[in-house]
C-alpha cells in the first residue's frame, strides 16, 4: 500500500508520476529503500529533479511523507536489500545491470488516523456537521504534522 511519487520537470508529461513500490528496507533514521529498474520512468525523474513522496495507507491510517530521493547504484547494498520476489523483475540477481536503488530521506510528514474509537468519534461529528450544514470537527489524535525533520539529527535553529 506504498505509492511512491515524483515531480516530472519536462512539461512533455504529467506534472507527476505514481507508482506503487515495495520498500525494501525502513531505517531507523526513517530513510526507505526502493529497488527499481535503470530503464524505469521513476529513474528518469529522478534524474531531473530530487523532490518526492511517499504516501501509503493501512486500513483507516493513511501517511504522507515528502523530501528528497536519490539514485544508488550500489551492487553490495542492492544485496543486502535483496528479497527472493525482486528475482521476477530482474532474473540475474542483485547484480543485474538494470538494478538501481532508491533512497528516500523523508523531510516532512503528515498523518491522518481514523481507525478505533477516532473512527466512531469522527462518524458522530461528520453526522452532527451533515444535519448543522457545518464541516464536522476534526477528531483529537487522528491528524498531525512532523517537519521539518533534520536529515543530520540537529533540528533546526529557530
């Protein structure tokens, strides 16, 4: 349930390009790895520009997640990523001249929860708001923001 989506800079496509991808690893610091094909459409918008995001959803939690991505082109980590699935798009292994990686850096994320009892208090409040003619009120807990994240661990000066 990951999209992955990047800004296209050519005015030949659309502004930007979805496409669902597994993460193949989350580190601690929160960055995502990606394996993708060289001969993809993600890779020649990254070569363009390195904003991106990450949405994906779980139920009734849904995340948004923007920053920066890069290329890796890096055998030795495409290993260590490697799971038996990636072996049908790219038969010869991790070390297929097509394979490239991508790492995301998150800088920014936003969150949106409605599952248990938020769900039950957001369905009241969106009814209540739909017999008013109001907007209903939005639930504590169930939306928040992170951001700026500092990519070096030092959150910045104020």
């Amino acid at each position: 349930n990951v999209m992955f989506v990047t800004h296209a800079a050519v005015a030949t496509r659309p502004p930007f390009g979805a496409r669902p991808l597994h993460v193949a690893k989350l580190e601690e610091d929160g960055d995502m790895w990606f394996v993708v094909g060289m001969d993809t459409q993600v890779i020649e918008d990254l070569r363009t520009t390195d904003g991106a995001f990450v949405t994906a959803h779980e139920g009734s939690r849904w995340i948004h997640l923007s920053g920066r991505a890069e290329i890796v082109l890096d055998h030795a980590k495409a290993r260590e990523l490697w799971s038996t699935a990636q072996n049908v798009q790219f038969p010869a292994g991790a070390t297929d001249p097509n394979v490239a990686l991508i790492r995301f850096r998150p800088e920014h994320a936003e969150y949106w929860d409605t599952s248990g009892i938020k769900g039950i208090k957001y369905f009241f409040e969106a009814a209540k708001a739909l017999a008013r003619g109001t907007t209903p009120a939005i639930v504590k807990g169930s939306h928040g923001e992170v951001g700026p994240i500092p990519l070096d661990g030092v959150a910045p000066a104020r």
